[in-house]
C-alpha cells in the first residue's frame, strides 16, 4: 500500500469521524442526508482499501461538492463566523473546509501522479 493511499484512506476515515459528531449535534431534520453522505464516505474507504484510482475523481468531486455546500449555506456560515455553538463551527470547519481540502489536495496530486505510482489498470 502506498504512502498517498493510506493517507487518503486516513483522511476519509477522519471526515467520517467528524462527520458521525456532526450527525449528533447536527439539526435534525437533516439526519437522512447526513447519514447519506456519511455512507458515501466510508464506501470510499472501502474503495480506496481495494483499489485507489477507482475513487481519485470521486473524491475530489464530493469534496468540492461539500466546500461549495458548506460555503452557500448561509446557517453554516453564520455558525462559522459567530462560532455560536462552538461544537458546530469547530465540526463544520474541520470536517467541511479543513479535510475536504486535504482530501481534494492529496486525491489531486495523486491522480496527476497516478502513472509513477503505477495506479494505471494492469
């Protein structure tokens, strides 16, 4: 296993993480979607274990689908911006800016290396 691989696996295990938290302080009304996009995070996990370039463009999209989601809610960036609750901001910073980025950096670099590191079809 790769050095990139186990640190996107890493990285998508943590978004799952915070994302689980996220569920529980979350508002409620939401949960279906949450828990949606949660699955859709560890079936990337799962993916990424068996084969890493299978998910390299799935992960950058969603990521930049949960950056754009996060930014054009108006309630997430009143929460970020007022840290009111502070459990809320502190989740929505690092689970929706901070790993997305790392996740869209790191799947990036990978996918435009994806010949060296022999991630090609065999």
């Amino acid at each position: 296993m790769h050095l990139q691989q186990k640190t996107i696996i890493l990285i998508l295990v943590s978004i799952s993480v915070i994302g689980v938290i996220g569920i529980q302080i979350g508002n409620p009304k939401f949960v279906v979607n949450a828990i949606f996009l949660e699955t859709a995070f560890i079936v990337l996990v799962v993916l990424s274990l068996w084969r890493l370039r299978y998910t390299l463009i799935p992960n950058m999209a969603i990521a930049i689908i949960v950056i754009l989601g996060n930014t054009a809610s108006p309630k997430h960036l009143e929460i970020m911006g007022s840290f009111d609750p502070l459990e809320n901001a502190i989740v929505l910073i690092v689970g929706g800016y901070v790993l997305q980025g790392l996740l869209l950096s790191v799947s990036l670099s990978v996918f435009k290396n994806r010949k060296n590191l022999k991630l090609t079809a065999k």
